[in-house]
C-alpha cells in the first residue's frame, strides 16, 4: 500500500465484529490510505460492533444485514480489493 494504493477497499463477509477488517483498517490508516470496510453479517449486533471496530482506525463503513449462504448474489462484483470471510463452523 504505501506510496502506491490511496484506497483500500475491504469487503468483509460474516464479520462478526470485525476482527479482520479492523486489522486491515489499522493497516491502512498506519500507511496514510484511505480505507473503506463494507461489514456483512446476519446479525444486527454484530454490525453495529464492527462498524464502530473499524471507524475506530478511521474506516469509512458500509454495513449490509445479509444471510451470506442465501443473499451473497445481492453484492457487487468487482468493487473489492480485500474479501474476506470467515463463516461460523458449520
């Protein structure tokens, strides 16, 4: 990222509370690029906590309330730099 990339931009799947995100948004912020995290999870909760996990580095958020093994059709292809996703054990 530094003195190439401006902008990171993060999709995290079944964030939970952003554990990963967070860590890239710390990243980012440290190395002076502007960061921006969408959060995907089932759960309203979990939202809300890695929303503010990751504004908390300077993360520009987006969340979307999604059932991931149902809805994942519903996000746009090709907006992301970083996907992550890190299910529950099924």
């Amino acid at each position: 990222l530094k003195g190439t990339a401006k902008k990171l931009r993060v999709l995290d799947l079944c964030c939970y509370i952003g554990q990963w995100s967070t860590q890239l948004a710390h990243l980012g912020q440290h190395l002076g690029a502007q960061v921006e995290v969408t959060v995907v999870d089932a759960s309203q909760k979990a939202l809300e906590l890695a929303t503010q996990n990751a504004q908390n580095y300077g993360a520009k958020t987006t969340t979307l309330k999604l059932d991931i093994v149902k809805d994942l059709g519903q996000i746009a292809n090709g907006l992301y730099d970083v996907v992550i996703c890190d299910p529950p054990a099924f």
